[in-house]
C-alpha cells in the first residue's frame, strides 16, 4: 500500500550527513487539542513532537516566559470586491480551521490581541493575488490570521514574512463549498528571527486547496500545515521549498486529516541544505479515517545537501484505517549534491559556480513552476541563485 522509504544511510561521523527515520506513526499528538494554553503540559524536549525542536532556540515561545512587546506590522492589498477587517478576540470566525494541536499554538491563540480576517464573497472569481506582508521590527508578537472564501470563490494569497521578531502564530483558512484557494507563504526574516506558526486549513465539498510554503530565512523556523475536510471530493495540495543555511533550523511538520469520503490530497517538499550545523527537519503525516473511503493521497520528501556538517531529519507517516481507498504512498529520500552532474557540466565548459547554480535550480524548479505568479518564482530563483553565491 505505502512505498518503503528509500533513504541512504548516513555517517555517524563529525561532518556527515545524518537522517532519522523511524516507523511509527505519530499523527496523533500527545495533548488533545485546545485553545487554553492550560491544557499543554512545557515541553521538555523528549515529546515526539518536539524531539527534534532545539527548545533553547525558541525564546520562551514554549514555556510561558516570552512576553509580547515587538513591532510587528501586518499590512493587506487586496483587490476590488474583499473585505479586510480587524477583529477583536471574540470574533465568531476565529479558530474555525482548527485548533492549536501544541503549547506554542495555544500560547498564540491565547496572547494575540487583534486578528486580520480577509474575507472573499461566494462565486467571486479574483484577476489579482491578495498580498499579505508581515513585517518585524524587534521583540516578540503573537499574530491571528484568517482567509476565508464564500461558495465558488477562487482567489490567490501571498504572504511574505520579513525583518526581526519572535513570532508564533495561528493561521486559517476557510474554503467554502466548490471554492478554490491558492496560498504561498514566503518566510524571508532576518538572520535572528523565530517564527513558529500553525497553519490549519479546513476545505469544503469539492473544494480545491493548494499551498506552498517557501523557507529561507531566520535562525528557528517551525511550520505546522494541518489540513482537514468539511466534506466529500475536497481537494488538497501542499508542495514547499526550502534552503537551510549554517546555523538554522528549518521545520516543516505536516497533518493531512482524511476524515471525509472521496479526497485527495499530494503533498511534495524539497530542500537543500548548506554549511556547518545546518538543520532542516520534515515530518509528513497523512490520516485516513475509517469513513474516509475513497481517499487518494501521496507524499514526497527530497533533500539535497550541499556540504558536509549538515543534517536532514526526514520522517513521512501514514495511517490507514480503512481499505477502502485509491491509494496511498509516501517516499523520502536525501542525497549529496551529485558531483558527476556537476563534472559533465563542467567539461562542456560551464563554470564550477555556473554549473552548481544549474544543478541547484534544477532540483527546484518542478516546485516553483507549480507556483503561478511569475513575479514570485522569479523573486524565489534570485533567492536560490542569492544563498549559492553566499556559499562560494
């Protein structure tokens, strides 16, 4: 039913590449969900969903002491026919996706004090892409978002994540029945921030989801995308990209929540990682539940590591509860960068920077074509081709 992993063995030794992977199966977190902070035990480092989580890197977004009292802006462009609102705690709309499944999501939910709601009316087809920029300038903020789209809408979402902050978060996102929502979610902080976020997504009958996380930035960086299905034949991609430099922590944990008949959902991330004591972690988890007939679903992880003194941690999980499905797989698998690529390229006369540079784009591109917007793939390849040239 699930293909094997395919993940080669790593050294054991100082500057080596070392991937973790294990059978069991933990979508289920260890704490029920909630919103009282209350209900989540301090983590101590040893739970499964935190195991890999440098806990010292968070700056007390863990453990109650981070106090909220950073700038943090949030500013929205928005086509004609949106609504853009802010909204006090008490509003109807807020936590609908999901619920904060950690302490750090709960701690968000429990210490924002306004949230934006961008709102799309039923059967309103968006030309332009709704922008969402969200800039720090120092300190530690708790933030709310919510994207919601009436019956039949479809519209684009980009979200860019910048500056200085200590930021954890809960983002949502509502897709009515037969709408259709694209997001990409950029984080491009600075060199110190820690950004930790969960992203639930709650797709209507025949609803079509897809999502593209893009991480290059910050010191600790830790994304949870959740989604779940408020009906039949709701649709859910999640593809994502990621470059982990000397130094960071990159985590991506992912839940796809099979619990209603006839979905589908395609998950894909690939990252490359570089320098000394890089980490980049991936945790994909696909649920089928026993009413979920008719579920068809895939996930893919691939790491490309560029140096030695990096570590990959790549972990896809699936759980089936039924047998009456399409199908279901899962595959994973991280490598060093391929010296025999880069030596043909090099005796056709490439440059060894030049010839890297392709090699690198080239692992990426089938992800950022999927994005759509050729503003933002062209801003993501400058990226890449940026960290590259960083390294030489």
């Amino acid at each position: 039913m699930a293909e094997a992993q395919n993940i080669p063995a790593g050294s054991t030794t100082a500057g080596s590449i070392a991937v973790a992977a294990e059978s069991t199966v933990a979508t289920r977190m260890s704490a029920p969900p909630s919103f009282d902070v209350a209900d989540f035990p301090v983590p101590h480092g040893r739970e499964e969903e935190w195991r890999f989580t440098p806990l010292d890197r968070l700056r007390g977004l863990h453990d109650g002491s981070a106090e909220a009292g950073g700038v943090l802006t949030v500013e929205v462009i928005a086509p004609e026919g949106v609504t853009v609102e802010t909204v006090d705690r008490g509003d109807a709309r807020l936590g609908r996706a999901g619920t904060p499944v950690d302490r750090v999501a709960a701690q968000a939910y429990s210490s924002f004090e306004k949230a934006s709601v961008v709102s799309v009316p039923k059967e309103t087809v968006l030309d332009e892409p709704i922008r969402i920029a969200v800039h720090g300038d120092g300190g530690t903020a708790f933030g709310h978002q919510v994207v919601e789209l009436g019956a039949f809408a479809e519209a684009v979402v980009v979200i860019d994540h910048t500056g200085d902050a200590v930021l954890a978060a809960n983002v949502d996102y509502v897709l009515g029945d037969g709408a259709k929502l694209t997001v990409v979610s950029v984080q491009d902080w600075d060199d110190n921030a820690v950004h930790v976020a969960q992203h639930n997504a709650l797709v209507g009958r025949d609803a079509s989801f897809k999502s593209v996380t893009v991480t290059f930035g910050g010191d600790l960086v830790r994304i949870h995308p959740r989604v779940q299905y408020a009906g039949p034949g709701g649709e859910a991609e999640l593809f994502g990209l990621y470059f982990t430099d000397q130094g960071q922590h990159q985590e991506h944990r992912l839940l796809v929540d099979h619990n209603a008949p006839h979905c589908r959902s395609n998950v894909a991330f690939k990252g490359a990682l570089q320098g000394q004591d890089a980490h980049a972690v991936w945790i994909g988890d696909v649920l089928i539940r026993v009413g979920a007939e008719g579920t068809d679903t895939y996930e893919l992880n691939r790491n490309l590591v560029l140096t030695d003194g990096a570590r990959v941690d790549s972990v896809p999980n699936l759980e089936i509860e039924t047998g009456e499905i399409v199908g279901a797989g899962h595959a994973s698998a991280t490598g060093r960068f391929d010296d025999e690529q880069l030596f043909y390229l090099q005796s056709r006369g490439m440059p060894a920077d030049e010839a890297r540079r392709l090699v690198v784009r080239g692992f990426f591109a089938e992800l950022v074509q999927r994005i759509g917007l050729p503003d933002v793939e062209e801003r993501l390849i400058a990226k890449i081709d940026a960290e590259l040239e960083a390294s030489v």
